[in-house]
C-alpha cells in the first residue's frame, strides 16, 4: 500500500519529559494537517540522550499518562517514538513504540546498548532480548534503535521475518570533520543505504538534532527506497520534518529485479549459526 | 595527515550552532570572552559573532604593563573586524598592587596571578551583562597543560577545546581573522619578545602531528617510533598530558557516601535545557 511518512528531526530538551511531548504532539498535529500516515520520532525523542541519572525520572510505564495520549493520538495517525520505559520488575529499557489506530502494535527494546567512545548505555539501562518484524497497516515492519542497525544480525533477522520497511530512531552524536561531509553521516548513510539494497527493504532513518553538553546530533533523517537510493534527506544539524512518498510499486519491482531476499537460504545461515554456536561452547 | 586538515565548513558550522544552542539554552543570549590579541581568542569572537550577531559579544582586552602593545592593537582590529563590543580593563594596578606583598615572586607565579586576574574580571562581566564566559583554550594547549587552572582554562563554554592548535589557523583563515594574527609568532605574552614555541621546545605542528596520533588515533609507542617520531619527544610529551591531567579535571572530592557528585551522582550539565 502507498503511504506517506514524516521524518520528525526535532530537538528534545534533556529530561523534560512535559516539554518533549508537546513537541510531540505539535509534530504530529501538523502531520495529521498535512494528511501524513505515519510519523517517526528520534530515539529517546520524549526525553533526551544523555539522561545518567535521570533515566529513573523520566522512565515511563507503558500505561503512563504520557504514552496514554500519544496511544489516544494514534488514531488519526501511525506513530513511531522512542521513550525511556520502566517495567513492572523496575527496569529501565531504551524502547521504541509503534502506535496505529489507538493501540500499541509494538514494542521494541534497544538490544545493543553502546558502552564505548562517548556511550554509556549500558550502566543506566537493560538490554532488549528480541527484534520481531510486526504488521501494520502500512505491511509488515520492524523497528532499530540506532546502534541496534550496526549489527547485520538485527536488520537480517527482521528481514528474515517478513519486514519490508525498517523504521531505525537514531540520536547519532556527529564527529569526524576530516572528510568532505561529516563522518558519522557518512557512515550512516553508507550503512542505511546497503542495508536497504542487500535485504530489498526500504530503510526509514529518523535522527534528532541539537547539542547536549557539547555533543551535536546531526540529523540528516532520510527515506532509502529498497534500491539503496536515498530518496528524501532532511537537512544537517537543524530541526526540519521532511515527508517521504513511499510507492508499494517501486518495493515490487525492486524485489522483482533483485530477488537477494528471495534466495537467501536460511537453512544454511541456522545450520552454520548453530556450528558456530556449539564450537563456541566447547 | 588527513586529521589535522579539517572541513571548515563544518567545522563553522558545528562549532556556531554549539554556541547559539548553549548559550540560548541557559536562557541568555549574550558572552563575554578575553581578546589577547592572539589567534585563539580572535578565532572564539568571529565564532561567537556569528553565533549570536556581534552586538550579543562582548569582548574585553587585559593587558598588563609588560604586554606587547601590539597585541591590544591587534585585540582591538579583531573586534573592528566582526563588530563585536571592545573594553580594555588593564589588570597593572591589581597585580601590582599583590606583587609589592611579594615583591620575590617568579615569572611563572606572577603569569599564573595575570591570568586568574583575567578570569576573575570576566565572570565578574558575566554578571554584568548576563553573559556566559567563553573559553579560548585549544586542544593543543589543554592536553600539554599549557594554560593555568581556574586562570585562562576556566570559562563556560568553549568551542575551540576540541581543535588542534593547526586546526585554529586554518578556521581562522576560512572565518576571515585578521591575517597579522593569524600569521604571527603565538605568544602568552607574559613578557616581552616571549613565544609559546620557544618556551616549549618544540612547535605547534611537530606536537600536534604527534598528539593526533597519539591521543586521536591512539597509536602504540612503537608504532610512533615508526613514525618516524623520536623517542624522547614522544615521551617528554606522554609525561606532560599525563602531568597535566589534574587541569582537566573537576577537584578530587573524598568518598564518603553512596552517591559522590561525580562519581555515582552523574547528571549532564545540560539538565533540564
């Protein structure tokens, strides 16, 4: 089906939870106008990135007040958003949530959590144990949280479980200013564009923007049809929402002139993971 | 070496939108920075300036009696080039007056006591026009140690921190700063005819293709030697990032509780902004 997505590259304030969802909500309010059918969010978009010791504050349960409305606003549009949630068991995990038609459809916990260079996920926050590609009104998808999407496994997988559109929320700190363009864009865009080619999906890449003790987010949020062909791009370092016209028909033929997908052999990549996996634990 | 050629295009781009965000997410809209005359602090102004519109900065020149009268020429012709605010406060009459208590003091005491005087006249402009302090210290001098703790280190901001001191001529170059400043010799200018080179030894582009490699690419010693870097430069400047560390640091605080700020009480600083 054809649909039409905003790429919302807005800049959360750090910790303020009330603020962010306003913005939010304006976002999605002016994509609702403009008769958009799915808006996606940055990583962490209701909270900020660099939350340390604030991950407990801001942490939501899944029947919050917060997430009850943007649930509520899901009625009039399919929305993408990254959250802090905390658990019944009080764990505190790096989610994204897709919400349609007044329901959350899915639930995505970030599995791999940076703790390296500038990163320090993991001591604030647990690990997600699953990626699962799941239906929406839009065919089937499946949801990355930025360093998820640096392991082939995680976008495979979800390739491998039906997924045609890959929503990645990103909160992608810039650096490297060696090059012609910055070097964490260029890594990324490199990255989103061959997953997209190799496994025939489309890649829709949402990045937030602003700086949090120094650190730029550089945005650059962009739709990859399954070519590996970057079709819109929003702007460098500033906010910006860019709306991409995603055609059912360019998905078909891609996978008609490149049935990659079609003949990956899973027998073989569960048999060798399986050696592998036995060798490991001799 | 690729590193040490930046885009200065993104890099003016980075480092504007870092000061317009921080500035403006603390609720301000103006800062206050020290124009030596030298190329660092005329490099922060036109960053500043563009940031914010010149009207928003304020710079203030401090000499003292022993300054090269060329560097507050120079100060003033950096903030007639970006249009910025200029005031000389001269800091003689302070110094002096605490050096006739200890009229034995050294050189390196009384260049030390210059430079806290600076800060103190900075946050004190702070307060008077609602303004953050920004900071001139490159990455070059804030590795070597070669600036003074709570002197010209200390400020609110600062967007050249990151950039090697062959990174600042070439942004100086691309942003329009007077080419007397860029061209001549870095100074401290703590007495006449003194060069930052001379003092230590060696000059800004030898120790900064050494500190790429060894702190940006994180290089073995061997593989420095390799290089083609001599031993004994390589670990003369290992010893003084190690020696310096403590600048860079916040005050070591003794551990007593179970959350020591810090240590596991750990917030950004951009909180709530």
């Amino acid at each position: 089906m054809d649909f039409t997505a905003v790429l919302a590259q807005i800049k959360p304030k750090l910790g303020c939870v009330t603020d962010n969802l306003a913005l939010i909500e304006e976002h999605i309010q002016q994509a609702i106008s403009a008769k958009a059918d799915l808006i996606v969010f940055p990583e962490l978009a209701l909270t900020g990135y660099f939350l340390k010791d604030l991950v407990p504050e801001v942490a939501r349960r899944l029947d919050s007040p917060e997430i009850k409305r943007l649930v509520e606003l899901s009625r009039d549009i399919s929305i993408a958003v990254g959250i802090v949630e905390e658990t019944d068991d009080y764990r505190f995990f790096n989610s994204a949530l897709y919400l349609e038609d007044g329901a959350i459809r899915h639930l995505h916990r970030k599995v791999y959590l940076p703790t390296y260079g500038l990163f320090d996920e993991q001591r604030y926050l647990a690990r997600g144990e699953r990626f699962r590609a799941f239906d929406t009104r839009f065919g089937r998808m499946g949801m990355l949280i930025c360093e998820d999407m640096w392991h082939l496994s995680s976008s495979y997988i979800l390739a491998m479980d039906g997924a045609t559109s890959l929503l990645c929320l990103s909160s992608s700190p810039g650096r490297g200013v060696e090059g012609d363009s910055l070097g964490s864009a260029d890594a990324w865009q490199q990255l989103t564009s061959t997953t997209a080619m190799f496994l025939n999906c489309r890649v829709l890449y949402c990045n937030r923007v602003g700086y949090e003790d120094g650190v730029n987010f550089w945005g650059g949020s962009e739709y990859i049809a399954p070519s590996g062909e970057s079709v819109v791009r929003a702007r460098l370092f500033e906010e910006d929402a860019v709306e991409a016209s995603i055609a059912e028909g360019a998905l078909r033929r891609e996978r008609i002139f490149s049935p990659m997908l079609r003949d990956e052999n899973l027998f073989v990549t569960m048999q060798e993971l399986r050696r592998i996996e036995r060798e490991r634990g001799r | 070496m690729a590193g040490l050629i930046a885009n200065t295009d993104l890099l003016q781009q980075i480092l504007t939108g870092f000061v317009r965000d921080e500035v403006r997410k603390v609720g301000v809209k103006k800062v206050v920075l020290g124009l030596s005359g030298g190329i660092d602090s005329a490099l922060v102004a036109f960053i500043a300036a563009r940031a914010l519109g010149a009207e928003n900065v304020h710079a203030i020149c401090m000499p003292y009696k022993s300054s090269n009268p060329e560097s507050e020429a120079h100060a003033r012709l950096v903030a007639q080039a970006c249009g910025i605010n200029f005031t000389v406060v001269p800091i003689t009459p302070m110094v002096d007056a605490y050096f006739e208590m200890f009229p034995q003091a050294d050189n390196m005491r009384r260049g030390n006591k210059m430079a806290r005087e600076r800060m103190t006249i900075l946050f004190d402009h702070s307060a008077l026009y609602s303004a953050l302090v920004l900071g001139t210290s490159n990455k070059t001098e804030l590795l070597l140690g070669y600036g003074t703790l709570f002197g010209d280190m200390a400020s609110a901001l600062n967007p050249i921190g990151d950039l090697y001191k062959s990174h600042v001529w070439q942004l100086s170059e691309a942003m329009g700063v007077p080419s007397e400043v860029i061209e001549k010799k870095p100074s401290a200018d703590l007495w006449a005819g003194q060069t930052d080179e001379e003092e230590l030894g060696f000059s800004y582009r030898q120790v900064d293709e050494l500190l790429y490699r060894m702190v940006d690419l994180r290089l073995t010693r061997d593989e420095l030697i390799a290089a083609g870097f001599a031993p004994e430069f390589i670990d003369n400047i290992y010893r003084k990032v190690q020696n310096s560390h403590f600048k860079r640091r916040l005050p070591v605080i003794a551990k007593v509780s179970n959350r020591t700020i810090d240590r596991d009480f750990r917030y950004s600083r951009d909180w709530g902004k």
